[in-house]
C-alpha cells in the first residue's frame, strides 16, 4: 500500500497538525507584512535646521536612546532640565543610555545621525535641544521608523517620512 504525505488514515491528528501549522504561518506572514515585529525600532534619524533658524542660534541637540524602560519615568521632560541636569544624568543612567550630541546652526547641510549598534534595543529614544524656549518638552521619536527632526528656533519638529 502507498500512502501519500496528506493520507490521514494512519494518523487522525495530523489534519489538526497542519491546520495548526498553517494558521500561525498566515498570522506571522501578517505581522511581518504589517510591519509589526519592527514597531518602534528607529532606522534613522536625521538633523536638519529649519529654513526660518535665526542665523545668530547655534543648537544644542541630544538625542537619548534608552535601554531600560523604567528609566523613561525618572528622566526629565524639559530641556531645561536636561540640560541643567545633563551630566548627573549621563552619571547616573550610564550603560542604561546613549547620549547622542550635535550642534547645528543656521545654513547647516542635514545630518545624517549614525545609530549605535544596540540602538535596536532601545526602549525609548528622546530629543532634547537648547533653544529660546526652555520649557519646551523632549521630543519622544520611539515610534518612528525614519525620524527628520528640523531644528526651529523654539522647538523641534518631528517631519513624518
């Protein structure tokens, strides 16, 4: 007798097998189509200075890539703060978080920011900048795949890609 690979008569759980099987690869073929096992992972980040920057500002930017999520609560939320604050936190956090750090002015070509290794790890990803407006609020870019944050004279803007 010849049996072929989908005969069942020699085992009646292999149908269920197989149904199992191919129903777990349809939904991982659809987070994957979906893009959702890459959710919050950064590709890249680039740093451009808004064309209305007043020549005189030179920004400060730091961008924080966060590894331990509980650290997300016990960081500042202005820039103020960061940057009053900035090196007890670097002390503090240090291995836990990246500190990334630029200077732009006016008439600066976009930069290009390079990603430490284990950026794909991080649990959140902040931008602080020095500006004119030193209650503004860090820039969270966690859910952004390819972040353009334009430096303005008050803020940052997060540019959808």
């Amino acid at each position: 007798m010849h049996l072929n690979y989908c005969d069942t008569s020699s085992s009646p759980s292999r149908p269920f097998y197989l149904s199992l099987f191919r129903v777990i690869a349809l939904q991982v073929l659809v987070l994957v189509a979906t893009g959702c096992f890459a959710q919050g992972e950064v590709n890249r980040i680039t740093l451009q200075p808004s064309i209305d920057l007043p020549t005189q500002l030179v920004a400060e930017v730091d961008i924080l890539l966060v590894y331990d999520s509980s650290i997300m609560t016990q960081l500042p939320f202005t820039q103020f703060e960061w940057i009053s604050n900035r090196q007890s936190f670097i002390e503090l956090f240090s291995g836990n978080m990246d500190v990334l750090h630029f200077t732009i002015a006016a008439g600066d070509e976009p930069i290009q920011v390079e990603l430490p290794m284990r950026a794909e790890n991080a649990a959140g990803i902040l931008v602080f900048s020095s500006h004119e407006d030193p209650v503004a609020e860090a820039v969270d870019i966690s859910f952004e795949r390819d972040a353009l944050l334009v430096v303005e004279a008050y803020g940052i803007n997060v540019v959808p890609n």
